[in-house]
C-alpha cells in the first residue's frame, strides 16, 4: 500500500498559506514605497527611491529600516519555509523510490502506514542545526583528539550561514547608503551636524533663560551684541533724564563712580526693574524684558569712567 503524500498533512498546508501571507505582507510594504516614493518625485522632482534630507521616499529613517527589516526577515521565513517543504518532497519522492523497488523485487508485505508524528522540539532544533547522528560521526571524524574531545568535519549550522548572509546584504546596503549614494552621514558629518544642533539648541536655551533672569541671578554682559541692544534703548528711553551720555540730568550721574542705590551689577538691575518711584524713577519691569533690563544695566556699567562733557556733580556713596 502506497504511503500517504506528505502534502496531505495539515502542518505542510499551514506552511504554505503562511508563505501566502508573507508574500501579501511584502506587497503591501512594497506598495506602500512605492507610493511614498512617486510623492516624492512629484514634490522634489527626483527619482523614485531617492533619499533627501532626513527623509527616505518620505518616510523617517527609523519607519524604512523598520519596514526594510521586516522584509528582511519575511524573505528569510519564505527561503526556511520552502527549504522545508522541499525537504519534505525530496523526503516523499525516497519513500516512493523505496515502494517501488520493494514491489519491484516482489516483496509480499507491506510495511503499515506511519503514524502522524507528533511535533517535537527536539527534532526541529536537529534539523534547524542540521546535526549528524551519533551512528554517523565516525564519517565526520577528521582523527583529531585532543583529551578525549573529538574534531569533527561538521557542517555550519543553516541559522548560522543565513545570520551571515544577512550581514553581507547590511554590509552592501551600508556600502551603498554611506559611501557610494552618500544619502546618509559619515561620523565627520554626523558630529558637525549634532554641534549644529546644540549651537541652536544652546542659543534657544539662552534665549529662554535670559528672560528668567533677575536681581540676584544677573550677569554682567560685555557682548558687543547686549550693549548694543542696551545703548539703543538707553538714548530712546533713559536719556530724558540721565542724559544721552549718562552724564546726568534731572537724574544722577551714571558716568562717575557714586551711586545713591548701589552700584554692582545687580543694584543697577533692580533699580531699573522696580524704580524709585518717590524719587522719579519709574518701574521698567512692565515695559522691558528681564533680558532687556539686563542689557540696559550692562551698558550703564560700562559707563563708568567714560567722562562726558558737562557732567552731573556726583550724587550718592563712592562704590568700593
């Protein structure tokens, strides 16, 4: 009696619809780059599967190497899949070839039908390493002992060659990606664009902080860029009553070296925040920004010693 064909066991038609869907996966994928890419040719007027920028046919790089990845594994299930079910063809044309010279010699009896074997674990992880019988390692023995530990001439294991092949295929997209398409940065470049980065990102920091600044946590700023800024608003604002050299007015002298409510940094700050109102001087707190106020107290510093024309008598306690 003939022995049942391999391809009627529900575990072989699994396989195959599972090689189905695979294929459909990878469609879909496909398409679905294909789609990004011919937006992008219509928007950049480049070809398709180009890359720009930071961008990969419009998707991020993490999204495509994602997407690049999954169908990397799906051709490897597919490739697994099919070595498998060819094993299992070659295993069913054996068992077809031994029937047929068994009854070719005129044998009487027929051996009874297998039995469906039962998933083992075992078995897959032998064949998965492609491992030889115990019976059959004297074939495989190069003569080497070495303490009682045989050399053996193993073949490498399939997982092993596959994860190989797999990095010559990485190792010639990384070629391609970074030295040939130049559509990805070396390190020299990655590292001139991440100081390009924090540049901008410090200089929204200081931006941010400068506005957070106060009395007490004031610096005294020499950047020709705040004084600048300081002197402009000065001669449009301050002028009126300090003069438009500082040398005093209806208010002091801010060339000279006395001060009637401090002189330091941060005296001047808060003089110019809060004000004096019973003396004239008013808050500026509401009209300049903490950054402003900061700019204005630093050119008021740099002041000192300029020695204007016709300067106000000093006024106030000689600063130390």
């Amino acid at each position: 009696m003939a022995q049942p064909s391999s391809l009627s066991q529900p575990f072989v038609w699994i396989m195959i619809g599972v090689i189905v869907l695979l294929l459909i996966v990878i469609r879909s994928l496909a398409a679905i780059l294909l789609k990004a890419a011919r937006n992008n040719e219509h928007k950049a007027g480049i070809l398709p599967l180009a890359v720009t920028g930071p961008m990969i046919n419009g998707l991020s790089d993490t999204a495509f190497y994602m997407i690049v990845s999954v169908i990397g594994v799906e051709i490897l299930v597919i490739l697994y899949l099919l070595y498998n079910i060819n094993s299992l063809l070659k295993s069913e044309s054996a068992k077809a070839a031994s029937a047929a010279a068994a009854s070719a010699i005129g044998a009487s009896a027929t051996a009874p039908a297998a039995s469906k074997p039962a998933f083992s674990f075992s078995a897959w992880w032998t064949r998965l390493n492609r491992f030889k019988p115990i019976v059959e390692e004297a074939d495989l023995d190069l003569g080497h002992d070495y303490d009682g530990i045989r050399e053996l001439d193993n073949k490498l294991p399939p997982w092993w060659k596959y994860g190989f092949y797999a990095t010559m295929v990485f190792a010639a997209i990384y070629l391609w990606r970074y030295h040939v398409s130049h559509t990805a940065p070396l390190q020299d470049e990655e590292y001139t664009i991440a100081v390009s980065e924090a540049a901008i990102q410090k200089e929204a920091y200081l931006k941010k902080s400068a506005n957070s600044v106060d009395e007490t946590t004031v610096k005294l700023l020499t950047a020709p860029s705040d004084l600048g800024a300081g002197k402009s608003i000065f001669e449009t604002t301050c002028f009126a009553c300090h003069g438009k050299n500082g040398e005093g007015g209806v208010g002091p002298n801010l060339t000279d070296a006395y001060w009637l409510h401090g002189g330091s940094i941060n005296d001047v700050f808060k003089t110019i925040k809060y004000g004096w109102p019973e003396k004239g001087m008013k808050s500026w707190k509401d009209d300049f920004s903490p950054s402003q106020i900061a700019q204005i107290a630093s050119y008021v510093k740099s002041l000192t010693g300029s020695n204007p024309p016709n300067p106000k008598p000093p006024q106030g306690i000689l600063a130390k």
